[in-house]
C-alpha cells in the first residue's frame, strides 16, 4: 500500500553515451539511488548481429535536458 516515486534525470552526457541517476523515493524518505550507463547504437550494416555506437543525436540531448 506504500507509494514509491521514481525520478530519472540524465547526469552526464558524453559523444556516445549517457549517465542516468535513478532516486526511489517514498515520500520524502530517499530509498535507493543509482546510475547506469547507456549507448546509442544502431546494427553494423556489414554484420547486422553487431551493434556499433553512434553520436547521441541533438535533439534527443534537447529533449532530455
């Protein structure tokens, strides 16, 4: 019955990748925080079972900032 809130945000963003924070909160109360990293990748044309990172691209970083 409690209610817990997640709140996302980008830290950093770096050419390929970024850093996300993640806070659980339960009302004021901070339960758990953590961060991860992510790529932006697409399928290598040359082997399409390959991921290959690309530049984040800019309007992603506007819509997340």
């Amino acid at each position: 019955g409690e209610r817990l809130q997640i709140h996302p945000s980008v830290i950093e963003w770096r050419d390929k990748v970024f850093v996300q924070m993640h806070r659980v909160t339960r009302g004021d109360d901070l339960i758990c925080e953590g961060r991860e990293v992510r790529a932006f990748v697409k399928r290598d044309a040359d082997n399409p079972d390959r991921l290959r990172a690309i530049p984040v691209p800019d309007d992603i970083k506007a819509l997340c900032s």
